[in-house]
C-alpha cells in the first residue's frame, strides 16, 4: 500500500482500514476533524458516535473481545481520555487488543498549555496500556499506528494508545501504509518438552488433581484441547477465580465442570495437584485470609506470559506456552494407563458444586430477592445469548448460576470500573450481530453509563439491557458491614442508599424501549417483549435493597 | 486540638471538621469504610452521595468557588479518581481549593496489583493538582491531610491530592490535629513601588488605555478597587477573553463596562496602554491568527502569580502582587491632575461593544435560535440569581448577553471538560443558599453528567437547570466547517448529529421536574414554574442544530 499526498488524517484512515478496521468509536472534539472528514471518502467506515468516552472504550473493548480483532476508540484531548480510564483498565485486564487514539492540539498550543491541553497526555494512560507514544511528524503517523495495532495484538495483547495533534493530521502525509501482514507475526509458542513430561508425571500420579480454566484458555482457542485434557483424566474443572473472572475457560455444560476456584471450597482444599491453565493468580479483593492456593498442593501454572507466573505464590512446575499446545502435549504425555484411579473424586465435586446452585435462600414477600432474579435470567440464557455481566454485589450469584459456555455465552470484566457493560454489551452485538446480547447490571453499575442507551438508540443495536435495582450501593453497606463499626451498632449505612432513579423512565427518555418490573417471574414475559421490539430495551427489576451479598 | 487513639479514617474526619469542612462530596466504594463510619459520630456532618466522581468533584468545585472555602471530594481507588479528573482540570483552572480524597486499597494488595490497584495512583492527578500524596504511615494522616488543605489554601490556590489506604484507615492513629490557623499564612502581598509609579505614569500618558479584568479580581476581592481606578482614569473596562473566562472581574452592569477582550475588536486594537489585571494570559483555542495583544501597545500586567506574567506575550511592567493591593497603590499613584484628555474614547468603546449586544440575527420560524434564548435568559437573570455556563457553542453568546455581576452572578469554566455544571451548580447551590441558581447547559454538556440530577433529587437541592438542546455537537460541525474538505462539499458532518434524547424526561426519570419547551418566548412561564416547584427542575429549550455558533 503506498500513499501519496494526503492529510494526516486521511492516512490514518488508511492505516486503519489496512488493519481491518471498519468503525470507530468516538466522542470527537474539534481536533478530530480531519480524520472525521476522511471517513466520507468510505461509505462502508462507521462513525460510531458515543456522548461520552466511557462509553467509546468499553464498546470498542467489547468488540475486540468477541472478535480477537482490534478495535479503535478515537478521543478527544486529554479530557476524553481521562473520561476513558476507567474501562481502559477493563481493556488491560482482558488483553483486549483496543487502540486508543486521542486528537490533541497543535503542537504550538500544547508549548503554550493552550485549551485542553496539558503536558504528556500519553503519561495519563500509562497505567493501562502496552505503550503509549504521541506521534512528532505527519510522515511517522502511518508507522506510529501501525506499531500501535502491532503491540496491542502482540501477546499478551492490550490496549495501546496513540496522540495525533491537530497539525499533524491537517499537515500532509506522504509516508505509506505498512502492510500489517508483515507485522503480525504468529506468537504461538510451545512449551518445554522437559516440563511437559514433569507437569504430566504430576498428574498422572495425582490422587485429587484439579484443573482450573482460565479467561486466556477461551482467547487463545484451547477450550477444546482444555475438554480433551479433563475427559482424557476424568477429573474436575474450576473456572478461575471470581476476583479475576474475565470469560470462562471451561463451558458450565460439560459434566465435568465444577464450578469456580475458591480456595476456601472443600474442592480446592482437597486437591493435591492443581493445573492452572491461562489463569491469573490472583487478584485480591481485601487482605488475603489464607493462601490462595492450599498448601501442601502441587502447583502447574501454564500460561503464555512468563510475568503471569510466580506473580504472588510460587510454583512447581511454570510453564511458558500458549496454552493450547501446552494442554495438547501433556495430553499427549500422560502414560497410556497407569493413571492414579480416582474413581469417585469427580461425583463428590460435583456434588458440591452442585449444592452451591441448590434452594434459593428464602424470599421476602414484599421485595424480589437476587438468587430468583438469576435463576430466571439463567432462563433466558440460550445456545445463542451472551450475557455482558457488570452486576457487583450480584456478580458472584449470577456466576454461580447462569450457563457460560465459551467461547461467547459470557463476558465480564474483573476491573472493577463499573458501568462497563452499558457500553461493551453494544461492541459485543456489533462484533457478533447473530447472537442475542442481554447486559446484566446493578443499578450502581447503570449509572456509570446511561450514556450507552443514547448509542444504543442511535444505532438501533438490538441489545437487551437488564438492570438489577437494588436502590443500593450495596457493597459499601458491605463494606461498613465488614468494618464493623457504628454504622453496624445503628444499622445506618452512610453512602448506601441510590434509591429515587426509575431507570426504566430514563431509558425512555433516551429512545429506549424501558420495562420496570417487581417480580423474577414477570421477566420471561418481559423478556419477550423486549426481544420482539426491534431496537434496543432495557428491563429493570427492583430487588430488596436490604440484601448486601453471599 | 489533640487526637487520642482513634482509626485512621477518625483522624481524617477530625482534620476536615478542623480545617471547618462540613460536606464531604462522594462517590464511595469499600476502601472508605473507616471514614464514612466515622461521619455517623457527627450529625452535622454531610455525606453528599453522587453516582458519578465527575459529580463529586464539579460540585465541591462549584462548592469551593463560591465560598472561597476549601472543599473535599471523596473517592474511591485510581478509577474514581480517573473518573474525575475532567473537572478537577476546571478546579485547577479556576485555582478553586478542592482537597481530593482517595481511597485505596490495603499496602500489601498494592503490591501485589491486586483489586482495583495500579502502581502510583497519585500520578494520574499530576497535571492536575498542586501536590499529590499517599500517606505511608496512619500516624502521617492529619499532618498528611493538613498539608494538603494549606496548599490548596496557598495562592495560586488550587486542588490537591491525598491517597488513603485502607489497612491506615482502618488502624490507629495518635498524632493530633494540627491548627490549622498556624498553617493558613495571609499570602496577600503589596507591589513594588517603583513598578507602580511605572505603570501610574503609563496610564497617566495614554491616549486611550484599556483595563482588562480577570477572573483572579474577583477571587481576590478586588472588584471594588479595580472600579475605582477605572472611575478614577475614566477609561473602559473589558473582561478577560472568553476562552480564559471563569468569572467576571468587572460588573457587566457598570458604566464603564465594554464587553470582552478580544484583539481582533476595534477597542483593543485601537488601545495605546493595556492593563490586564489578574488575567491570564492567554488560553489560545487554535493556532493564532494575529498577535493576541495589539502591537504597538504598552502593556501592564498585574497578577498575584509570577508565573503568569509572561507566559506568551513580554510586557513593559509586570507587576508581581496580590490584584486588590496593586490597583489600590496604582490609583494613589496617579497624578492628581493632568491626566490625559480621553473625551468621547469611553463613549466611542461603549458603543461597539453594545452594537454587538443588538438586534437579533433573523430568526427561523420553524425552530428557535441560540440569541433569543439566551436574550430571554437574560431577562430571568436578576441580582440575585447565579448562573452556572456550561455551553460550548453557545458559551460566547450568553458571555456576550447575560448580566454577570461579581462576585457571584455568573461562574463557567475554561476547561473544555463538558457537564462541569451538572455538578458545580449543586455545589454553587450549597455554598450560596439564599441565591437563585440556575445552571445553563447545551445538550451535549448536559450528556456529560447526567448522573448529577440524581443528587439533585436525593438532596431536593433547588437548582434549576437550563438545557439548549441543539441534539448537535456543534463543536464538531464548527471545526469540519473550518477545515473545509469533504465535509463542506457534501453538507454532511460526521460526529455532529446528537439527536434522539429526550432530556426533560430523562430528567423525569431522576425524579427532577422537567419540562421541554420550544420557544424562548415560553421560557419565563417554564422558569416561574420551576421556581415554584420545591425541588431541583430541568428545562430542555429546543434550538435549530443547523446553527453552528458565531
């Protein structure tokens, strides 16, 4: 690809388009405009607008999760993306391959700390992404991005970010377009015959293995070789951790799924080997009041990205690889008999898994409680749904119950920057427009985005939007709970109380089809309802605000 | 003021209420347990919940501005902060003393990057903030704290930053409060004389000098002597340039009042001596065209920070000093007679300015214009009201036709970070709650900060906003137009088209009367109807969205 004269703007439209980028996300300013005007030249470039930048990452990250592919968020000076942290770190946790444009001034101006301008603005993002680099001259601006899109799929992929001042992409260009081809090099690695034999010597002699799936098994397209391994054993499968709980490794459905890790289940416990694969270890949520991992067992940790192993506890046998040849070549490993008998071992975890998704815990009668809103939704959630969850307090109950088979019937994220679904759930429709898409959210998290309902509308992206009301900030009650103080002497929770808002009436008022309902069994009807309108919907459900989580 | 054994999260409550802190603005998650327990031992003290930092931080913003007082915004883990960081760029600009709490999570999960953790969260507030801290030891908290309070007190005031991990809330902590009466020096200080009797015989000799009034005047008190001196020379007086507005230094309603600096008007050009007091200057928006001071004419600049005089243009006197003392010293130093003979230079300034407040441009019938509006805004302005400006497009118009009396008849920011008001106007409210406050916001601002209508209604604060909903970025529109390429040609503006929301019924749905109308001329009735409604109200005013601002 070669370019002749054109503005700045208009080869990065190129450069883009080169790495198959056909829509944007964006909350534009005055320094987009010569980008904004290429996208004419191209009928088939969407300008995906967005009323605020939250909403532009997180759609542009829910893309590039459910297609692998990069996806671009182009924002404007230092105060878009500031606005758009948030959910960049989402995009980090994930290694979502999400690049981040951001138009800046004039180069003059920035020497002047002219109007949204202040200095290094690439040092704002620092913490989020894979590198971060302010293009110097409109002839570097092709390589700058190309290098951009290279890094944030380069395992372990993420986002990266790219300044373009405004004279610069109104100046001329006349640098060419990379061919991505020759910058995408294949990062497949396979893992040291040595360790294979040793992590395999391990499990073959195991009395109580366990294997734990991590999000990086479902990116990297080894759930299969995941499946082979844990029927080839017959042992249990964990998903990993809740804390860092990205997408399952392991789908729900099979009969040897057992639920998630938790160091504190008898499953984790007993196990004397545990295998994990494309797992983090671990991300905590508060002090740690045991190990995480149960001492005395033997630790496999095969990850394709040597910084994830060792993080915080050590290991016996680290394996470097990606994770589908390291599963099939300790497949391939294991003694063709011999293996430990363990006959018994996987009905007991299931056993206790299965107790955990039991009886509900009893109902209120005045106010829907959360376990029967899930078990409703875990209803509504077909071969062909994928559930966008950012639920905090409910988070952990909608784990536990609804059906996650990968690679799409599940997304989260373990960022903690909520509101992230009301824009990911409309990149994971656009990236898979043949699936059914339904966000579940707490209310919390749905006010840290009622902008997406406005893209939504806008767009006419079917997207089912379920917002879980508890009129709360639950966790912060928790939290007080868990102090211990005088708010739990007085039973007053200072922080707590988010009631007043009729989310399904703001809905509405953006365009979108808003359904409140008090009752987990009315939802499959309005489910219905919602699926049979065309454009976007969201149903709220109000649920007790005195419930603060398992 | 002594501290026996308490948590951390106590020391940090008796630090505020020493430092006469009253309402903590926030948006808190777990890491702040110890503190918002802590809140339940003084019922005077205020929690204002947002559910949004951009809120938290707008509104102890709008807090601080209006009282001159410090206020505290609380958040939570380096996404909060993130989330704010827009607005705490409009704090920044307007030297507004806004303390920044942030929670975090415990040391150990630091390290490991655990929950809600990024190395250095501190640095993401950087360019923001005059200093930024994390307190290593719960010992350090109130001096910690105490620090920051009186560098956000010390001229040029501004935010600050304190980091709070939650195992030194949470611990305890024995270092008493300090006083902060020894920590709060006066910093007001007095001109060089020599550089006064300098400036003193430059205005005694021009044929027609200009005072220009920055926003520094006001904060510093110093409208009354900066009236005198113009009275006194006789000359007109400019506020400073629209795109460093934050206030107005001058009274809109006095004699000598001419409207806004501007070099490309005939009043600044034609000037011989200029003094800009307290201005800054300049915040370029786009590569200049011209020189933003007249060549030729001599130039005095006073400000209470060195920093300022200088930062593009060179003066003939710049005078280091606190505004109020200088220009009192400047008006003794004048010469009892024989000052320049400037007949008809007042009259002539005085005339220009007011053709530019004239008739209206030639209205469409079918949809309203921006004028009007903001002519029949005008007429709902009355000495007692505030308007809180947070219009992009539409900014330059009211600038131009809205009373704005110091000290408190109009606050804006230069921000550029939109929906500064949803939040800053609750604040202003709260500081002045005997003045009518009315926020006026276009509807792309207005997409910004949403959440703020829902403390609005949570605290019943009366705050009326005010939305010119254009369903545009004009902005955007505007600066395609200046580029001139495709977009032109076509008539077609990508990014600009923000149609589709209703924001009177989203206003509905945060339980704030909302009422859209589409006429100017329906304004007063929407206005007297939203005064008589006890809570906050919204009105949505419907604009043409072909208009592209002046």
């Amino acid at each position: 690809m070669t370019g002749a004269g054109r503005s700045g703007g208009r080869a990065v439209l190129e450069t883009l388009r080169a790495w198959g980028v056909r829509r944007v996300f964006t909350c534009p300013g005055s320094t987009e405009a010569a980008f904004l005007d290429a996208t004419l030249d191209h009928p088939d470039f969407e300008v995906v607008l967005t009323p605020h930048e939250s909403i532009a990452v997180s759609a542009a990250d829910g893309y590039a999760r459910a297609t692998g592919e990069p996806a671009v968020a182009y924002l404007h000076t230092h105060l878009g993306l500031a606005n758009s942290l948030g959910h960049l770190n989402a995009a980090r946790l994930a290694h979502s391959p999400v690049v981040v444009l951001t138009g800046l001034k004039p180069a003059l101006l920035q020497s002047h700390r002219g109007f949204t301008c202040v200095p290094d603005t690439g040092r704002l993002a620092e913490p989020y992404v894979r590198a971060q680099w302010q293009s110097l001259r409109t002839e570097d601006i092709p390589a700058d991005l190309n290098r951009a899109f290279r890094l944030a799929l380069t395992e372990p992929a993420g986002p990266t970010w790219v300044g373009l001042s405004q004279d610069l992409m109104n100046d001329t260009c006349t640098a060419p377009v990379p061919d991505p081809q020759r910058y995408r090099p294949r990062a497949r690695t396979a893992p040291d015959p040595e360790l294979i034999r040793e992590a395999a010597a391990l499990l073959a002699s195991a009395a109580s293995p366990l294997l734990v799936a991590g999000a990086e098994v479902a990116r990297h397209g080894a759930v299969g070789e995941l499946i082979a391994l844990a029927e080839r054993l017959g042992v249990p499968v964990v998903n990993e951790d809740r804390r860092t709980y990205e997408r399952p490794g392991f789908p729900t459905s099979h009969p040897n799924f057992a639920g998630l890790y938790d160091a504190r289940r008898a499953t984790v416990r007993d196990s004397d080997v545990i295998v994990f694969a494309g797992c983090h270890c671990f991300t905590e949520f508060e002090m740690p009041v045991g190990p995480d991992v149960p001492e005395g067992a033997r630790v496999v940790h095969i990850h394709s990205d040597a910084a994830e192993i060792g993080h915080i506890y050590g290991v016996d046998t680290g394996i470097v690889a990606d994770e589908g040849l390291a599963l099939s070549a300790l497949l391939a490993a294991l003694p063709q008999d011999g293996l430990a008998v363990r006959a018994g071992r996987l009905d007991e975890v299931r056993a206790e898994y299965l107790a955990g998704t039991g009886p509900l815990p009893p109902e209120r009668e005045d106010v829907e409680n959360v376990a029967a809103v899930a078990d409703a939704l875990a209803e509504q959630v077909g071969e062909n749904t994928t559930v966008v969850g950012d639920a905090t307090t409910t988070g952990a109950i909608l784990l536990r119950r609804l059906p996650q088979d990968p690679p799409h019937q599940y997304y989260t994220t373990s960022s903690g920057s909520l509101g992230w679904a009301m824009g990911a759930a409309l990149g994971v429709k656009l990236g898979l427009p043949e699936r059914d898409v339904v966000a579940v959210l707490g209310d919390g998290a749905f006010q840290f985005g009622p902008q997406g309902l406005w893209a939504a509308a806008r767009y006419q992206i079917p997207v089912t939007y379920v917002v879980i009301n508890n009129e709360s900030y639950a966790a912060v009650a928790a939290a007080l709970r868990r102090y211990g103080g005088t708010a739990v002497e007085r039973g007053e929770f200072p922080g707590k109380d988010l009631s007043g808002a009729d989310v399904a009436a703001i809905a509405r008022g953006y365009g979108v089809f808003g359904q409140r309902i008090h009752k987990a069994a009315e939802l499959g009807e309005a489910m219905a309802k919602a699926r049979a309108h065309p454009g976007p919907s969201l149903i709220e459900i109000m649920t007790d605000p005195d419930y603060l989580g398992p």
